[in-house]
C-alpha cells in the first residue's frame, strides 16, 4: 500500500490519498500549481490585465463609432442621387459621384439696410413696399431634377442642352444651369442675359406694374421672342416660394432672405405668406 501511493504522489496533483501520508506531497504540489496559477493569475491580470480591459472597450466603441456611421450615411447620402437616374442622369452612384457642396454664408452684405428710395415708387398700385410682416424661410422643393447652387455630378443628363453667354457655355436642363469642372459639372447661379427655348411647366407669373415675368427655381425672366431671358430681380416684385440655397440673414433687427444675390423681404398677401423682393443700399 505504501509503495502504491508513493507511485501516485510522483504523479502529479491528479493523485487522490487520504490521511496524512499526503502532507508530505503538499509542499511540492502548492510549487506545482502555484506557477501555473502565476501565469495567468488574478494579481497580474488585475492590474494590467484590467488596463488592457479599459483599453480595449474604447476600442469596442469605436468599431461603430462615427467612422462607420459616416461611411454608411455616405451610401444614404448617394441613394437620393437614385432620383436623379429617374429622371435621367446617369450618375454612377456607386462611386459616390454625386454630393451637395453646402457652402453657404458667403458673400452675403449684412452692411446693408433698405432703399428709403422705394417709398417714390409704386409697385401693383401701392406706393412703397408692403409692410415687413416676418414669417420663416422654409425652402421649396422644385422636383427631383432641380438642384441648388453647388451641386454636383459627374455625368451630364443626356436632355440637357448647351447655351452660351459671353462665350461661356452652360449646360442647361429643367431650370438648373451647370458648367463643367474637373470630374463632372457643377450647378452655378443662372447668368443674367442668357437665353433658353423653355422653362419648366410650373414656373409662375409674376405681374409687376403692368408687365408679367416668369418665375422659377429663385429666378426671373423676361418673355422674349426666341424663349426666355434671365434677367435681375425686378424691385418690388412678390414671389410665393424661394428654393434650397437661401438663408435668412439679420438686417437692422429684421431677417430677410438672401438668394442669388437678391434680398427678399416677408410680407403677407391675401393672407398668404409670400416675399418681396427689396433694393438695398449700403448702410455706410
């Protein structure tokens, strides 16, 4: 029997025996396990092992952090460019070729107050401007084939036609007006005096002391014989909506609304919400 358990005890800490011929044995196997719990031990994995802990879960966090959330709202973001394959653009969505270059706030003439000289003037029968009755800008949505200044893609629309105006050509099609850059064209703000053979169905006419403009897409023009003109804001004249683009700027502790270059004063008309346009002059 002795002989037996002493085979055992050699063994390892698999060896089971009972009474106190075992506590010979105990030392060695408390050497024995005690490098192995050493390795991985609590004492060391607490301290740097719980370090690495708080190390990695930042880690874990950032996995769906805003690095991914923007790669996929990138994708959101070109699925609205599936509209414009609708309506005949080929932009390569895949690509991401299509964005919206939200530059605004810039340029815009806050050093400025209205035209006193407007009372002298009469616009539809009423001398001056309408009273100042402020309601806020909400831009209107002109369809799936309009887009604001700074739009861009990377593939003409194969309805877009191509007309010049002081030897600069613009592809134009459905009231938006593009020049070519580098990888594609960008929308630009319609230039003054460029004509086109027609403007979409839904532009509205204008009537401005005994004289009917045309209105679309935060533009003005004039009827002529071979199609439609761009022309400056008239002074005085009342629109219903103004697009994407515009921003409401502070003047002399009234908000207006600047688009292309043209202030826009709110007003109200019939009971309706509408804007006029207004002259300025510098407040120097």
């Amino acid at each position: 029997m002795n002989h037996r358990s002493s085979n055992r005890g050699g063994g390892g800490s698999r060896s089971v025996n009972g009474g106190a011929s075992r506590s010979a044995n105990r030392p060695q196997t408390k050497q024995y396990s005690q490098p192995q719990k050493s390795k991985p031990s609590t004492t060391n994995r607490s301290n740097p092992g719980s370090s690495n802990q708080n190390r990695s879960r930042p880690n874990h966090n950032v996995k769906p952090s805003n690095t991914n959330k923007t790669k996929s709202g990138t994708a959101n973001r070109t699925k609205p460019s599936t509209g414009n394959s609708r309506s005949g653009n080929t932009v390569n969505n895949e690509k991401n070729n299509v964005n919206i270059n939200n530059s605004r706030k810039t340029n815009v003439n806050v050093n400025v107050r209205v035209n006193n000289r407007h009372y002298n003037h009469y616009y539809n029968g009423r001398r001056g401007y309408s009273p100042y009755y402020y309601h806020p800008y909400r831009p209107h949505y002109y369809g799936p084939r309009w887009h604001p200044v700074g739009f861009f893609v990377a593939a003409m629309v194969t309805t877009a036609v191509i007309v010049s105006v002081n030897s600069q050509p613009y592809y134009y099609d459905s009231g938006v007006y593009y020049v070519k850059v580098s990888g594609g064209y960008n929308v630009v703000p319609p230039p003054v005096n460029i004509v086109v053979v027609e403007i979409p169905d839904d532009k509205v006419e204008v009537p401005l002391n005994d004289i009917t403009y045309y209105y679309y897409g935060g533009t003005f023009y004039s009827k002529e014989a071979d199609g439609y003109k761009v022309i400056v804001a008239p002074d005085g004249a009342v629109v219903a909506n103004i697009p994407d683009g515009a921003e409401e700027v502070e003047i002399e502790d009234q908000k207006y609304v600047y688009y292309n270059d043209t202030y826009f004063q709110p007003i109200t008309q019939d009971g309706k919400d509408v804007y006029q346009v207004v002259a300025m002059e510098s407040a120097d």
